[in-house]
C-alpha cells in the first residue's frame, strides 16, 4: 500500500501538548480598507508570511504550526525547558505585529490534539480557541492556569490581573531584550528561506521611544470611527502603555463614530 494511502487509513491518538491558538483582531476590517490596492494587499501578505515563516524556520525547539489566513495554531510538547521559549516567541511576535498597527488576541492552553503537516484538531484546541474568544476579550494572549501548573510559571514577559496570566512585552525591558539577541546579523539561510532582515528587533531606538511609536499608531486607531467594542479593544492596550509613559488616557480624546 503507498505510503501516504497507509497514512490515511491510520488511527492516531491523541497527544497531550500545549496548544496555542491566536488571531489578527480586525482583520475582516483590515481587507475591507486594503480594498483592490496591490501595496495594501502585499502588506496584508506580508503579515501572514511572516508568522508562518517564522514560525516553521528550523529552531532548537520545533513546532507543529497550521496556519489559515490571519488565524495560527501552534502545538508542543509540554516540556518545562521548552514551553517559556515558545511564549518568549509569541511575545516578540506579539509586540512587532502590534508594531505595523495589526493586533493579536489569543490564548495558550494544554490538552489533547492530533497536529501534523495536514490537519490540526482534538479538545486542546477547543479550548484554546475557548480562550482566545471569550477570555482574553482585549489584544493580549491569555495563558491557561494549566499550561504553567504542568510547565512551571514564566517571568520577564508576563502579567498576571484580575485572575488572568497574560502576555505582556510592551516593557521597555522587554524591547531591549529583543534588542540584544538581535545584535548578530541573520544566517544566510534566514534570507533563503524568504526571511526579510531583522526589521522586527526595533535596531538600536530607545526602548521608551518604541513604545512611544506604537502608541502612536494605537492613537490612530483610537481617532478613527470605530465601533464601541472595537474601540474598547484598542483603548485598553493604548491605556496600559499611557499608563506606563504617563501620557492621557485614550478616552481624553474626542471620539469619532463610524456613521
């Protein structure tokens, strides 16, 4: 029988694996704006190859990834030495997406799927999908108590408020983390698999001043006509950074409602 007929017909069981489940809030929103403008199509592109690229390019500790337009699933073993560096990914990933003015929301649980090149399914992600729609609400990736009871807890890129871990690299610590693992130009490999240069590690601004930047383009968001719940969205992460620089809150500024 050929292998991959021999495939189809295998009964698999379930792996018990930390499941993660995130999408691009908006992003309906997103191709509705980018309408038949090739420049605002490739950026839309270019979002998704991105986190698909970067996801599945060789690493220490590798991933199953399934990807479909905005929305990605990651699954591994639930390793203690493994599990804080794909949260620490997930982090820089969070924080250069929000960069180019696209939000993440997600969550990050533990439970049984059947993942590979092919399909992705099974009660894990249920129930990080669980997560990502009716837990985590704002643009922040929610991590299950579970997945830190089996795998140890995370520091450094965290937070933890109204009984909620979440991720949090908007700090200017973090930033400069990023900064310095990104000192060493790329391996030629990175480029031969359709990896731009180190665009995401900010390069040598101030950490202040790259939260300032993205600020900025929360603001933008913020002052255009937006629906309350979307709205509500943005202004939280806008206000958590406000907070952190002192500056406004987002509700200071007059709102624009769409028509």
């Amino acid at each position: 029988m050929p292998e991959k007929l021999e495939d189809f017909y295998r009964n698999p069981s379930y792996e018990r694996r930390v499941v993660v489940f995130y999408d691009v809030l908006g992003w309906r929103s997103k191709i509705e704006t980018a309408g038949a403008e090739p420049k605002e199509i490739g950026e839309l592109r270019r979002l998704v190859l991105l986190h698909s690229r970067l996801l599945r390019q060789p690493a220490k500790f590798p991933f199953n990834v399934s990807t479909f337009s905005d929305n990605v699933v990651i699954s591994i073993g639930p390793d203690r030495a493994v599990v804080p560096f794909l949260l620490r990914a997930l982090a820089i990933i969070q924080l250069s997406t929000v960069s180019r003015g696209f939000l993440l929301r997600g969550g990050v649980a533990i439970g049984d799927i059947c993942h590979d090149d092919e399909v992705v399914f099974g009660p894990g992600l249920v129930r990080a999908y669980d997560i990502e729609s009716n837990v985590a609400k704002f643009p922040r990736i929610v991590i299950d108590q579970e997945v830190l009871d089996t795998c140890g807890p995370i520091s450094g890129f965290n937070a933890f408020e109204d009984g909620l871990h979440f991720l949090d690299p908007f700090t200017t610590d973090f930033i400069r983390f990023m900064q310095r693992g990104a000192k060493n130009s790329p391996p030629p490999e990175h480029f031969e698999r359709g990896l731009p240069g180190p665009e995401f590690s900010f390069g040598g601004t101030p950490a202040d001043s790259v939260l300032r930047s993205i600020m900025r383009g929360l603001k933008g968001q913020i002052r255009s006509p937006l629906a309350d719940k979307e709205w509500e969205k943005v202004a939280w992460l806008y206000d958590r950074l406000a907070a952190r620089l002192g500056v406004p809150r987002a509700s200071s500024y007059p709102r624009v409602r769409p028509e």
